[in-house]
C-alpha cells in the first residue's frame, strides 16, 4: 500500500484545504474537488522534483466498462452517475493529475492499452506523447478517452514504453491504471525487461480500479509495483479522498521533505 511519511501528510493537508487547483470538470459524473498544486510545495515548502517525466498507462479495455464498486455513494461522489464505471474513475484520476502538475517544468506521456473501436482498433493508443506537459491539451486529451473496448494489452503499451523511454534521460514515474483483469499475456516479464533496461531511472506506480471480484488483477498490479523496485502499489479508493490524492501525486513527483520524521 502507499507509504506517505509523516511531514508529508502533516504539509500536505492543510495546503490542500487553502491553496489547490481549479476544479473544472470535463466529466460530469463527479463531484468537484480541489488537488494540490505541487509547484506551490516546491516554491513555499521547499520540495524538490524528482520526477522528470510521468507516464500514464490507463487501462481502456472492456472489463473497465463494469461498475465500480470500490467507494459508497453516501456522499454524493458521483452526482452526474449513479453507477459509475471504473473507467469513468480511472479518468477522473488522470484529471487531478493533469491539475497537480500543472506549473511544472516535466514531461509527460499518456497511452490507452485495449483494443477494438475505443482504440482505433490498435492495442495501444498514445493520447499524448512524450513532451512538456501542457494542461490543456492533456484536458484536450481526456475528451478524447469516451470507451474502452478489447482485452487488456498492457504488454504491448509495455513494449511501447520502452522504445518512447529510448531517446530521453533523466528519471520516470510509470504510473499503471488498470483493474488488472483479463491480460491477453502477463505484463510481468515485460516490466523486468523495462526495469532492467532502465534500471533506477524508472519506478512503477500502480493504481487498481478493481472491485471486490477482481482480487486477482489487485495482486499482478501489485508484482508490477514489485519488480520496480522503487514505486508503490495503491488504489483508486485510497486515493479518491482529496487528502488521498494530494499525498499520492506527491510522493510520484516529489522528493519528501529532508528533514521528515519516521
């Protein structure tokens, strides 16, 4: 599970209350929340970037197409759909970090893995390549993510990972959204080849989507996280919360404050 220290919760938190970013909603299924501005911590609370790149991998195939199970209602979460589906929270997620890192000099990168019509028939899609992060054109993107179709090819984006890393240097988050379910191959043997080649330039974030009937995709997202050797394993409910998030993103992008307690 995530491991947040400390000062890092203690700093985060309050910010979070006080100072966060716009809340526009391109999806109308959930209810507005401010994220963290992770350049207001590095300009006022002396953070510093760790990531230089963040690469999105987000599960598009159809099993993310059922309703997600993973966070009551009670509070209204998703007033624009009663059931939402995981994919529709898979890419809330990808909002709020459009959001977080808004401000920052990083790259970033976004590619659907799935197949059939959502994916122009590919098993993998790159919505936005690896470039500066430009906040409205990866909204731009977002719009573009409607469906998911086809069994789930993360092996293939994997693969793809590995060439679009070739040219760049500097360090990686490789942030995986995705129930876990129904993988064409095991992506396992494709990330220790990325890891081998990358070595501790990348670290693997996984987030399940999952509902209680998905256990066996909560523990390959876990070996994923695993064979990084840096990076964690969380969930989407987990990080749901805004306090959740906003100490999420900040631990992919940031380094934690030197002086933190154990």
């Amino acid at each position: 599970m995530i491991k947040i220290k400390k000062i890092l919760l203690a700093t985060i938190f309050p910010i979070a209350i006080a100072l966060s970013a716009c809340a526009e909603q391109p999806i109308k299924t959930f209810r507005p929340i401010k994220t963290i501005e992770l350049d207001y911590l590095i300009q006022n609370h002396g953070y510093r970037q760790k990531a230089d790149h963040v690469y999105v991998l987000l599960d598009s195939s159809s099993s993310m197409k059922e309703a997600y199970h993973g966070n009551t209602n009670q509070d209204n979460d998703f007033p624009g759909e009663a059931k939402p589906t995981k994919f529709s929270v898979a890419r809330e997620l990808l909002f709020r970090i459009n959001n977080s890192i808004e401000g920052l000099d990083i790259n970033a990168a976004l590619r659907r893995f799935g197949f059939g019509p959502c994916l122009d028939w590919r098993l993998s899609l790159l919505d936005y390549p690896l470039e500066p992060h430009d906040h409205d054109r990866w909204l731009s993107s977002l719009g573009q993510q409607e469906c998911a179709s086809g069994g789930a090819t993360l092996t293939n984006a994997l693969e793809e990972v590995v060439a679009d890393l070739s040219s760049i240097s500097g360090q990686t988050a490789l942030l995986i959204i995705s129930d876990g379910n129904g993988y064409i191959t095991s992506p396992v043997t494709l990330a220790k080849v990325l890891k081998a080649r990358y070595g501790d330039s990348i670290c693997i974030y996984t987030v399940w989507t999952g509902n209680s009937s998905d256990i066996p995709g909560q523990s390959m997202l876990n070996k994923l996280a695993d064979v990084g050797g840096c990076g964690f394993y969380t969930t989407s409910r987990t990080i749901y919360p805004a306090t959740g998030f906003d100490a999420f993103i900040a631990s992919v992008v940031l380094h934690e404050d030197r002086h933190e307690t154990e």
